[in-house]
C-alpha cells in the first residue's frame, strides 16, 4: 500500500506565502474526520483560518442525515456571494455526502461553485483547486475510489476543531467506511457504499504514528465501527482489533463511535466493561423505543435487545456512560410510539443525547413513507425529550462533584487560551476554571470536580488544593 503513497515535497511555502483556508464542517464524527484529512491534504500550501471572509479557499464539508445542513449549504453559498464578488480570487468547493449525492446538481443551484468532490475523493483537492486555477470549467468528481491508497499516513495527528486549530492529543483514525445496514431514513449506504474496512496492520501503524507524534487518545471511527473486519478474509472482530490497540505502548486512551446494537456480543460486553484502556463510555443510536419504529427503520433490533446490553454494561461497570442518538416524529411514530421512547430514557438515563426531528432525506426508503405527523408536533415531541434529557443529565453529573478523577487534557478553552479543558473517562468536559499550574495538553490529570454546569463539569487539579 505505501508504495502508492506520494513521497513529501522538499519545499514548501512559508506561513507568509500560504493561502488561507476555511473549512464548514456539518454533521458526524466521519465529517470532522474528512475535513481534518483536508487541512493535511491542504497543509502545504493553505493556513486554516477561522472564517470564510479571511479565506482564499472555502470548503464546506456537508451532511445529508438531516436536512437542516442542506439547507444551510444553499443558505452558506448564497451568503458567500458577496465575499466572492468583494474577492474574485476565493475558490469555492462542497464535499461531504450531499456533494457524494447531489455532483452536478449543486453546480446549478450553487452558481458560485468552484468545485464538488465526494466522500471518496479528498486527495484530488489540490488537483481540483490547479484546474480552476488554470480556468478550466466547475469540476465535480464523484466517483467512488480507493483514496486510503493514495492519502499520505498521519491524518490522525490532529484533534478536530472548529476554528482549525489542532493539537495530537486525540487522534480520531478511519477503520472502516461505508454501512451494509439500510436503516431507512439514512442516505449513507448510498453516498459512501457498501462497508470497507482497514487492514488492521494498517490501522496498527498508524496509531504508532500518531502515538509517536504525542496522542494519548485513539477514538476509532466507522459508520457501525463494531461490524469492523467481518468483511476481511480471515475475518478479525473489533474486540481483537480493540486489543491490538491497546497493547501498542503510549496508547492510554481508546474510545469509539458508534456501534450497532445488533453486533454487539459478549466478547464486546466483556472488553469495554475489562480492558483498562477502553473508556467507560458507550455511544450506541437507539433511534426509537418502539418495536413498532424500529422495525419502520429497518434497524434490525429491538428494544429489549437494546436494554439487555445496557443492562449488560451496567451490571459489569456501573458508572458506564451511555450515549444516544434519537430521531422523533419517523412516519407513523404515534403518541404511544414516542411515550415508549421516554420510557426507554427513563430506564436507561442516557448521559447524553442527540436528537433531531425526521426529515425525510430524497433517495430513501422512509422519504416515500407517508408523513403524518406536522413539524409542528414533531417540533413539540424534540422540545418533550430534549427538556427530559436536561434533567437527565443534571442527575447524571451531580454525582461526580467532590470525586477525585482522571482527566485527559485535550484543549484549551474555547474563552481563554490560558485555560484548559479534558475529559474524564466517561467523555464527560471537565474545564478548568482557571490557569493552574502543571497543566498541560496530553497530561492526564488527577482532579477535583468541584462543581457542575449545565452539560459539562468544572475541575481543579487535586494537587492543587
Ligand atoms: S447503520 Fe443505519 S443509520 Fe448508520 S450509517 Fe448504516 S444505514 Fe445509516
């Protein structure tokens, strides 16, 4: 596989001489993931920026879950227009799975448009950016291709952030891509196709390379990441690939997103409740608490095979953390449907929760499924959970207050450079109020939590006091 890797440029342009560039980055992890390999890809030539009116190229990496992004996309290139007539020199692309699903499409609506490229085709960015530059016509590439091939080693070094700003303490590494589920609202089996994975050396390496350059937080992307190497010939399980992981020395963090309920076995159980590396924290998507939706979804599980594995994890490791997505309002989710849905919270007491209103998404099955419910009520039952969810998460934080734990410190505060922010095994934010001594980026941090806010927990060094 190396030998296809391009070998790096002898020279390359100082800060000064750099372009600038700005990425908007919409939906999951997989996103963020793809729009840190741009900054790499960009990286020889563009500095990150934290706007598009200080850009020379703007790239806005898109999501087609939900429709609020899309909309967002023609809202965000309507608005870039006058940046462009001020600027006639910015360079305009879309990626992400609405440029994978719409191509030429977004050309006409997105007259401003300099370039479409899709899920599979990040590494043709410079290339892209050279033939307008020479003023050929908008280009679109779509097409499906092995770009792990052809993408140097190393995107994992960086931690996401909005602002483009980066550190290595967390590096978020591909193990797979695409789904060979058909959950019938969701458009991904279709934008990034059937499900790849790594070979697992592969992946070995490079969180060697990421370890090497100074993370300590290793979180393992893939659409259902726990379906990981059932592909593969002979086949290897996540659970194996989870040990290999953490037996790689430096490595003292390892955190995924998001697996499937219906893979999860017992080996699973037993590795995220046993493996001390393992982050007690499970983001698993319900969706729905009702048999009934979930078998609209075509999620192939159903709710008490849900709450066994909670059941399961919790029994093994009680303060495991356990985070959700949700959708309310699918097609024909009644009143009873969505009360089973409070009720699932209710005995799970989820540490967190994502949840959006159904938006039917052009191109799936659930999109040709009779809409009964107004986006009103659909609006009402998202305020009912999201408010519960609120309570939730104040019982679920006030435990921690005056407990003495390890925090990972991945950031500095988005309010004070001075300041830094980490995470506590379970995910949960821990910021530090203040610039206290003897903390730094990648310290794992003995702390006191001394008080809690509405979604995250505030901390002091132990040492401290
Ligand atoms: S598991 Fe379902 S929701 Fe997740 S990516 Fe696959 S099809 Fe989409």
């Amino acid at each position: 596989m190396s030998e296809t890797r391009p070998q790096p440029e002898t020279q390359t342009p100082s800060g000064d001489d750099k372009q600038r560039v700005y990425i908007r980055t919409y939906g999951c992890a997989m996103n963020e993931h793809d729009t840190q390999k741009l900054y790499k890809i960009l990286e020889k030539d563009y500095t990150p920026v934290d706007s598009a009116e200080k850009a020379d190229l703007v790239l806005v990496n898109t999501c087609s879950v939900r429709e609020k992004p899309e909309q967002k996309l023609y809202s965000m290139l309507g608005e870039m227009k006058g940046l462009k007539e001020s600027n006639p020199n910015l360079m305009i692309g879309v990626c992400g799975c609405v440029a994978q699903q719409e191509g030429q499409a977004i050309l006409k609506k997105g007259r401003n448009v300099d370039f479409v490229f899709g899920t599979h085709n990040l590494s043709l960015v410079p290339s892209l950016i050279q033939l307008r530059k020479k003023g050929a016509p908008p280009q679109v590439a779509v097409n499906y291709r092995e770009d792990w091939e052809e993408l140097p080693l190393g995107f994992a070094e960086n931690n996401p952030s909005k602002n483009g700003k980066s550190n290595n303490v967390t590096a978020f590494i591909s193990i797979s891509r695409g789904c060979n589920k058909s959950c019938t609202y969701c458009i991904v089996p279709t934008t990034r196709g059937p499900e790849v994975s790594r070979d697992i050396n592969e992946i070995e390496r490079e969180v060697k390379i990421a370890v090497h350059r100074g993370s300590k937080e290793i979180v393992l992307l893939g659409q259902t990441v726990n379906s990981y190497g059932l592909d593969l010939t002979p086949r290897i399980s996540f659970v194996h690939l989870l040990d290999r992981i953490a037996a790689i020395d430096g490595v003292e963090r390892i955190r995924f997103t998001s697996p499937h309920p219906q893979e999860i076995r017992k080996d699973f159980i037993e590795c995220v409740s046993s493996n001390p590396k393992v982050c007690r924290h499970v983001h698993m998507p319900l969706q729905s608490g009702s048999d009934r939706i979930l078998k609209l979804m075509n999620r192939n599980y159903r709710r008490s095979k849900y709450l066994k594995i909670i059941e399961d994890l919790k029994s093994r490791v009680p303060d495991m953390a356990i985070t959700t997505d949700i959708i309310v309002g699918f097609p024909g989710e009644t009143e009873e449907d969505f009360q089973q849905t409070l009720e699932v919270m209710d005995i799970v007491q989820f540490d967190l929760s994502y949840s959006f209103a159904f938006s039917a998404r052009p191109g799936t099955a659930a999109a040709a499924m009779p809409e009964l419910i107004t986006q009103e009520e659909k609006l009402r039952r998202l305020q009912v959970l999201q408010a519960k969810q609120l309570l939730i998460m104040a019982d679920r934080l006030s435990p921690w207050v005056g407990k003495t734990v390890d925090v990972l410190i991945d950031s500095t505060s988005k309010h004070d450079e001075n300041c830094f922010q980490g995470r506590i095994s379970q995910n949960t934010v821990v910021n530090f109020p203040a610039p206290f001594e003897g903390l730094k980026l990648g310290a794992i941090v003995p702390t006191l939590i001394t008080a809690q806010k509405r979604y995250t927990l505030l901390g002091e060094p132990a040492t401290a006091r």
